[in-house]
C-alpha cells in the first residue's frame, strides 16, 4: 500500500517550530513535521502566529503532500520533518 493521508488534521507546535500532521503507510502511522522557515519558503508573506501559520499550511496543502511522499520514499522512517531544503 503506498502512503496517504486520510486524517486532515494538522497541528500548530510553537515549542518545535513546525506544524505537525499524519498519513499512514498501509497499518504504520507516519508522523511529519514541517519547519516554519519550510513554510515561510512556501509563503514569504507568512506572518508569525498560529493562525497564518495553519492558514499557510491549508494554502499549500497538496506541494506539502507531495514533499512528504518525496521525503517518505527516499526514508522509509516513521518519523519526517520536513525542511526549507525538501522545497
């Protein structure tokens, strides 16, 4: 079964500086993790708060995706966290 991500949900973490989500690789649950400065790359105009944090993250949703299936492919971990390099 290849990667997706059924679960739309996403998560703002400042302490980490990301905002974290999931897909799933047939049973194994996969967690990922975008940097701000990822989405800042994404967004130039990204301000610093939750909401257009999350808001940026919506607005790229798919280029996300695909960068966290690119990422998956190469590293067969359980654990990504995606980086201004990954775009």
């Amino acid at each position: 079964m290849a990667l997706n991500f059924p679960n739309p949900v996403r998560r703002f973490d400042a302490g980490r500086s990301c905002v974290s989500f999931w897909g799933s690789d047939a049973s194994l649950e996969i967690i990922f993790q975008i940097e701000f400065e990822a989405l800042r790359k994404l967004d130039s105009g990204m301000g610093s708060g939750e909401a257009e944090i999350l808001a940026t993250f919506d607005q790229n949703r798919d280029t996300i995706l695909a960068a966290a299936a690119s990422a998956y492919a190469k590293h067969r971990n359980s654990y990504q966290r995606l980086t201004a390099a990954h775009f």
